[in-house]
C-alpha cells in the first residue's frame, strides 16, 4: 500500500477580502474519530485516510491527514464552500509527498443554486516526490451563475502500483 505522508493545511481564501472560507482548514477536528473524513470534510472517492499527531508530519497545529493510496482509482475528499460569481479565489493546500508513485492537487467543481454542475478545472500540476513540505496554489475565478464550489483534494498513485 502507498501513501502520500501527509495532506495537511488546507485554505480556500478569497484574495478580495483575505478570508478563510474553509471550516476545520486545518484539521483540527475530528469528531467521527480518526478514521473517518475531518469536521466538515465529506468522502468523495474512495477515501482512506486517518488522523495523524506525528509532529514529523504535522506542518501546524497538531495534526494532519494521512491519505493512503490504495489503488489507481482517484482518491479524494471535499468541502462545499459558498461563492460569489465573478470573485477571484486561491486555494492553497501543503503537502507532504515523499512517495515515488503518490501525487495530489487541487480540484474544484462549481455548482449552481440548484445543485447542477456548471464547471470544473484544477491545475495541470501535481506535487513531486519530495521529503518535505510543498506548498500548492491554484486562482481561478468563479464562473458566472456559480453558487458554491465542490474544493476537492485529490490523491493519485499511477506508476508501479503494487496494491
């Protein structure tokens, strides 16, 4: 089984007004136990994740999430964040990947008030294999008609996967 070590801070702030609009950013919290998504987090696609308290691994507070890639499938998790159209957004995330096969980035879908899927996008890059943090940014701006964003953050293991 491979993992991606750590998926730690987690932001969505709007540069207009420099606003954290993420709840639990951080993962801090994690009421369902350590095995499950983290407060306000929801499972997307095949999420296997745990709580982690490994100061080696945490990049602030006191914990992190450690996502496990345990098959070829995208592995992910989201939060819905409500947006304004036309507002320009960044999500930045830091990661935590020292594995040859493991990678992750930022994707977002974007919702209408009626919960149709009007766009999505995502940056073309992925983090490296590294032994220490990277910091990964992707601004885009919502799309007209846009209600709320899906925020997922995604994790891949596509080369020698050994199961």
């Amino acid at each position: 089984m491979r993992f991606l070590k750590l998926l730690a801070i987690f932001f969505f702030v709007s540069i207009l007004s420099a606003d954290e609009l993420l709840l639990n950013g951080g993962f801090e919290q994690w009421s369902s136990g350590s095995d499950s998504p983290p407060d306000y987090w929801v499972d997307a696609l095949s999420f296997d994740a745990t709580q982690n308290s490994d100061p080696q691994y945490v990049h602030s507070g006191n914990y992190s999430v450690r996502l496990y890639l345990n098959s070829t499938s995208t592995q992910s998790f989201y939060q819905e964040v409500q947006v304004t159209p036309g507002e320009t957004y960044t999500a930045t995330f830091w990661v935590y990947d020292n594995d040859p096969a493991g990678k992750a980035r930022i994707w977002l879908r974007w919702y209408d008030s009626s919960d149709s899927l009007i766009y999505y996008e995502g940056p073309s890059t992925y983090t490296s294999d590294y032994d220490g943090w990277q910091k990964i940014e992707y601004t885009t701006q919502a799309p007209a008609g846009a209600a709320y964003c899906e925020l997922q953050l995604r994790g891949y293991d596509d080369t020698d996967w050994d199961g």
